[in-house]
C-alpha cells in the first residue's frame, strides 16, 4: 500500500473519530444537563463593555 | 454522573466566554480573507487587465473600509454574537433580521466549502508533484471541516489563536515574497514596464472586475460576530477590524503588484494559484514550498474563521427562535454554540461535494453584498434612532453619511458587475431569499417570542 493510501484512509479515520467524538459528546450534555440551562444564554447578559452604559440618563 | 439534571434553577444562565483580545480579532477578520491573497483576486485581471485590477483592489478596499468603519461603530454598541443579524433585529425589523442572519449563515458555511475545496486541491497538486497521480481529494475536504469544527466545538480561544499563528505566517509569506522580487529595482526581477498593458476591454472591464475584486476583503466583517467572547468589545472590535482592514489594503496592494510584475495579464486573468506560481517562476524551491504551505494556511484560517462565524450566526437565530431553539445552547463545559456548530458540519461538507467552486462563491459574494447594502440602510437608520450623545459608542465613525452613501453607490455597482457575468447566479439567489422570506413571515415568525428577543438595556429610541 503506497503512503498517500495511507494517507487517504488516515484522513477518513481521524474524520470519523472527531465527528462521532462531537455527536457523543452533544448526546452526553442533553442527558445531563437541562435544555432550559443549556438555553439560558441571553445577549448582551454579564456583560462589561460600554453599551450598558445610557447617557442620557447618565446611568447604567 | 448525577442522578438529577443540572438545572437553570440550581445555576447562573449559561454564556459564552469573554477570553478574546483585539489580536483574535485581526485574525478572525483576516484569517476570513487571506486566502482572497493567494487566489481568486486574480479573476480580475481576467475581466479588465492589470490595470483594472487594480483599480478594483482600491475601490473594492473603499467598499470595505466602509463596511469597517460602520461595522465597528454599530457593534461596539451592539456587542452581541450575530453580528449584523442582532445589529438589524435592533434597529431595523425582523424580517430584516432573518434574512441577514441568512446571508450570513449562507455565506460563510459557503466559503467554508469553497477553502475545504481548496484544501483538498492543494493536496492532489502536492501528490502530484511528488508522483501520485489521481488522489482522492474528499477525505482530505472531509478532515478540514471536522478537524476545525472539533476545534470551534472545544472553545473559541484555541480555535481563534490557531487562527491567529497561521493567519500571521500567511500574511508574513507575502512580505517575503514582495521582498524576494527587490521591489525598489524594476526590470531586474519585476517587468512591469513590458507586463503592464492599457485596459484591454475598456472601462466596462474595470466594472465587471469588481465582483472578483471581493475576493481581496471578502469576510472582514465577520469580526462582529466574536463580540459576546471578546473582552471589552467597545474597544477591541473596533480595534481588530480596522488593523485588519489596513493589512487588507497592504496585502492586496503588493499581492497585485508582484503578480502583475512577473505574470502578463492573459495567463494571470486564469491562474488557479498565481503566489505560488510567482514563487515559482522566481525559480526558488524554498520559496515555492513556503508559498505552497501558506496557501494551505490561509484555507484553513479561513474556513476556520468561517465556521466560528456561521456557528454564532445560526446560534442567534435560534436564540431568539428565528430558528429552532435547540440551535440556541451553550456547552456547559467548553461555553460554544456546539449544537450550531455540529448542525453546519453536513451542510458545509455537502456543498464542497459538489464540486462546483465558482458557484459556491458567487452564492457567498452575492450574499455578501446583500449584506453589506442592508448595512447602509442600517446606519443611517441607526443614527436617526439613536444620535450621538444619546448612547454610548466604542467608536463614532467619521464624516457620516458619506461612507453609508458610499458604500451603497459601490455596492449598486458591484451588483451590475455581478449581473455582467453571473445574471442568472444574481437572479436564483434573489429568489431564493425572497422565498425564504415569505416562510419566514408565514410560517416561522409566530414561534419568536418578541418581546425576550430585546434584551440590550438600550433607552428608548429618538421619537418612539
């Protein structure tokens, strides 16, 4: 078997080991955690950057 | 493992990590572009000779500096992952919101296709060089996409420092280049004077250049969309994207100028890879495998950059159910969009099994440029609503509203140019969005809870 054969199935194997890694890491967090959790991310929140900040009302 | 699952009740909201600096910034932004550099700039000498590349580099680059300077100003108060997606929910609506949100999402899970494409090519030529004939380039398309979206599924300050080192040896290959050639000294290496002809199809081949003259800062924008990881957005969003723009401009001004210098205009308008063969015809094999290894580079800074981009922008979507909700989840462990990234995976690997390169670009450019041309409408909309002093903004962007003016004068133009040479590309993408429109507006618009999707502690806007 010529090195680029190699090559070629060592690419395809290393591809399926990290996407299967992914998908079974994904399933593992749904089972543990709680999607309400898992989806509380809301933009902007805890954030310490300017955008807060009203001048108008010179107030956060 | 615990009996119970972990619950909102029983922890803070989940968010994504603030752990990026300017630095990631650039090389988000021009990781996006610098494969442009390397290839595909070049079909502008093809639609109007040398000169007309040229001219579409500078004004294309004003194009971009527009889009810069607005972007800048816009996110460093609208520090949000989405990026233009959360800018026009906030300012102009929501049908606005969805279909930016999916120019951005298309154009990036696209050019991620089109540089794992590229990838997989430069492996083939690499075998071929090396007397393997015939290598299989889907294993090696295949790799890209999972290797990096493993990597932008495990945290975004690995994925972007990686960015960051191979954005930086790319960018460090063309100064090499330009410095190989002694650029002070024409007619020793660079020709310029017998290379450089006048527009061989008039000025009509300037307009239709500057399509392809995308290519040279296709993708900066994306810098928007690392604002809810990036420390102190106000100031390192500005920041990353006008550094980036100005490597930009350098970039594509000496790429131009040592290709034009040592290639004529005919065979230059068709090359697939025209750095490495201006490596090549220099006759150094250092400076050939050097040219041939930052090409490779500058895919995957791409295709790496547009994966953490199309993740965000889908996620925010589903943030705020534009799509599904379940694209909306954070990892507990590694604080991604992990549910986004994996779910683009399929898409984006699709797409590059098509083969069609050509294609999948113009649907990113086009998508692009629709971008950009809702960004005009943006900033002006922006001001109206919310005028200096009234809000506080990381960066004001000067002379306003010339550079909005501007940049939908450019934009117009580049549409004609599109429609010179990709009309019917033009007019399917155009239908394509206004069907996706209507399921918006009829079907998916009555999940969106509207009053959560406003959630910035923004006052009231001038006259509501």
């Amino acid at each position: 078997m010529k090195f680029w054969d190699i090559l070629v199935y060592t690419a395809w194997s290393i591809s399926a080991v990290m996407l299967v890694w992914m998908v079974v890491d994904a399933f593992m967090i749904s089972s543990q955690y709680d999607e309400e959790y898992l989806m509380s991310s809301r933009e902007g929140g805890e954030d310490d950057v300017v955008h807060g900040i009203h001048l108008e009302e010179g107030k956060e | 493992m615990a009996s119970e699952k972990i619950t909102s009740s029983s922890s803070k909201p989940i968010a994504m990590l603030k752990v990026l600096n300017p630095f990631h910034i650039w090389a988000l932004g021009v990781g996006i572009v610098l494969v442009g550099e390397f290839m595909g700039w070049n079909f502008t000498v093809g639609k109007g000779g040398a000169y007309a590349s040229l001219i579409a580099c500078w004004v294309i680059g004003l194009l971009y500096t527009c889009v810069a300077m607005i972007d800048s100003e816009v996110t460093s108060t609208v520090a949000a992952a989405g990026g233009q997606y959360t800018q026009a929910k906030h300012i102009i609506g929501p049908l606005m919101a969805f279909n930016v949100g999916l120019y951005l999402v298309m154009a990036y899970t696209m050019l991620c296709a089109a540089d794992a494409l590229v990838v997989g090519d430069l492996m083939k030529s690499g075998a071929e060089v090396m007397g393997y004939t015939n290598l299989d380039t889907k294993p090696f398309v295949v790799l890209t996409v999972a290797f990096l979206a493993w990597l932008n599924y495990r945290g975004v300050f690995a994925t972007l420092t990686l960015n960051l080192v191979i954005t930086f040896l790319a960018f460090a290959s063309l100064i090499v280049l330009f410095l190989s050639v002694d650029p002070l000294s024409q007619g020793v290496v660079l020709q310029h004077q017998a290379l450089l002809t006048d527009l061989p199809y008039g000025w009509i081949g300037v307009v239709a250049s500057l399509q392809f003259g995308m290519w040279y800062y296709l993708g900066i924008e994306g810098t928007c969309q690392a604002a809810e990881e990036v420390r102190s957005a106000g100031r390192s969003i500005p920041l990353g994207t006008m550094g980036g723009m100005m490597t930009l401009l350098v970039a594509a001004t000496i790429t131009w100028f040592v290709a034009t210098g040592l290639m004529p205009w005919q065979y230059l308008g068709q090359a697939v890879t025209p750095m490495y063969d201006a490596a090549t015809l220099l006759g150094s094999s250092q400076l050939q495998l050097m040219l041939f290894v930052a090409t490779a580079f500058a895919a995957i800074a791409s295709a790496n950059g547009c994966i953490n981009d199309a993740s965000r922008a889908w996620f925010s979507l589903g943030r705020d159910r534009y799509m599904p909700v379940f694209f909306g989840a954070i990892h507990p462990k590694y604080r991604t969009p992990y549910r986004s990234v994996l779910f683009l995976v399929p898409i984006a690997i699709s797409f590059a099994f098509t083969g069609l390169l050509d294609q999948v670009i113009t649907f990113s450019i086009l998508s692009g440029l629709l971008g950009y041309t809702f960004m005009t409408f943006n900033m002006i909309k922006f001001r109206k609503m919310w005028p200096l002093g009234t809000i506080h903004r990381g960066y004001i962007h000067p002379f306003h509203p010339i550079p909005a003016i501007t940049l939908l004068t450019l934009c117009c133009a580049t549409y004609f140019a599109t429609f010179l040479g990709y009309g019917a590309s033009l007019l399917s993408i155009m239908a394509f969005y206004i069907l996706a429109s209507i399921w918006f507006v009829l079907r998916r618009y009555k999940y969106v809870k509207r009053a959560d999707q406003f959630t910035m502690p923004w006052p009231r806007p001038k006259g509501y």
